[in-house]
C-alpha cells in the first residue's frame, strides 16, 4: 500500500478518498478495493517517516480535508522500490509444507490434500474468468492483473499435478 500511495503521489497531489479512488479506477475490481481507514493510517505512517507532508484545505460547507504530497525523501524511497527487483518464487510454500508433513501425523494423506488444494485453486480459477468476463474490455490494467493471476493458478495447478506424481 505504501508504494502504491507515493507512486500516486507521485503523479500528482491528493487527498486520501481520491487516492482510493484512483486506485480503484486502475485497477477495478481485479484488486481489492482498499479500506478508506488502512489509506489514511498508511497515508500518517508515511508522514511520520517523512515521505509525504500533508496541507490542510480549507473547504465552504464541509470538513478541511488534507492534501498529501510526496517529499524529495518519499520519491528517493519510490524510485528504490521501482527499481529493485520483486520477490521471486516461493520456496517456502505452506502448502507443500502440508503435503509433505501432515501425512506424517497420521492427519491426512497425500491425495485427500492434493485433492482439496485442486477444488480449491478451480474454484479460485473459475472465480477470475468470471471477473475478466465483468471487467471493462477498456481496463487493460485490471484485465492483466486478471491473466497473471491465472497463469499462476495455472502453474500451481500444474505443479499440484507434479507433487501427486512424484511423493510417495
């Protein structure tokens, strides 16, 4: 959330319920609409550590609202997080945790686990196709976040086929 509110800032200056709306304009319903209250409590975190200063404005008829804008330390710490490289694959996966544990416990076994994590990544699967289907054509944002979310679905389904195959 963080990088996400100084690379709005970024573009331009505003107050926190235009910030959630922008981010819903981008990205529709293909990411989770942010709470109103984790924006500003990230929006007050970010001042406090000196990436954003806010300005109060004044308005006729209504409460002053504050306008948040980015600091020269806010975009040194946005250009860092846009140029250093995402987290790569997991290794540390709880479910391959369970797969490989819980039979040990005499719990579960192996296909009963496997199983339940296919029905579980199909259910999740149809759920995107339904929302790609519901997503403006126009939102090439949302409909991007859509697909990668299910190639990698995909390859979980995959890989899910490869640890039935090869455990014992």
């Amino acid at each position: 959330m963080r990088q996400s509110l100084l690379a709005l800032l970024a573009k331009e200056p505003a107050h926190g319920y235009e910030l959630k709306q922008a981010l819903e304009t981008i990205f529709g319903d293909a990411y989770p609409s942010p709470n109103i209250g984790q924006i500003y409590v990230t929006l007050g975190r970010l001042e406090k550590d000196g990436y954003v200063r806010s300005v109060d404005v004044e308005q006729a008829n209504r409460p002053n609202k504050k306008v948040y804008y980015i600091t020269a330390t806010g975009r040194e710490a946005l250009e860092t997080w846009v140029e250093e490289p995402t987290e790569g694959p997991r290794v540390r996966d709880e479910f391959f945790m369970k797969l490989v544990l819980a039979p040990m416990t005499g719990l579960s076994d192996r296909m009963a686990l496997v199983n339940r994590q296919r029905r579980h990544y199909l259910a999740l699967m149809r759920d995107l196709r339904e929302l790609a289907e519901r997503t403006d054509p126009a939102n090439r944002v949302a409909l991007l976040l859509i697909e990668g979310a299910m190639l990698h679905l995909q390859a979980d389904l995959d890989w899910l086929e490869r640890c039935q195959e090869d455990l014992p």
